[in-house]
C-alpha cells in the first residue's frame, strides 16, 4: 500500500478515530514516525476543511442578512427626510 492510498483510507475515518489509531500505532512502533506524520496531516487537513466551510456559513449568513429586504411592517432605517 502506497502512503496516497492509506491517505485516502484515513479520510474516511473521523478525526478522533484517527486519532485513536495514531497513538495506538505509535505505541506499538514508538520509532516508527512516517505513519504517525501521516495520521497528522490527515487530521490538519480535516480541520482546516471544517474551519473554511464553517467560515463559508458563517459568510453567507452575513450576506443574507445584508441583503434581506425590509420587512413588510418595518419601515427602513436608512436616512429619511420627514
């Protein structure tokens, strides 16, 4: 097995259980640091994809309110001239 491969067949697992099989895997092969780096990557990977798509909500949540129209009975709160 090729490291893209065991990369691809981590992503499928959730961080804590990635997690979970790295420290299991550095105990069994405390010298071993190759698979340990890889199990890291994947898991920075993971939560930078989390950050950017919680960021991108957090985003067009903001844009919506922005653009969302006024209300039918509330008036605007622009600069009116009475």
């Amino acid at each position: 097995m090729n490291y893209e491969t065991l990369r691809e067949d981590l992503k499928a697992l959730s961080v804590p259980e990635i997690e979970q099989l790295r420290d299991d895997y550095q105990r069994a092969h405390p010298k071993e640091g190759k698979c340990v780096y890889l199990c890291n990557e994947v898991i920075k990977d993971k939560q930078e994809k989390e950050s950017t798509a919680d960021f991108e909500r957090m985003l067009k949540d903001a844009l919506a309110k922005k653009n969302a129209p006024d209300g039918a009975g509330t008036p605007s709160q622009g600069n009116e001239t009475r």
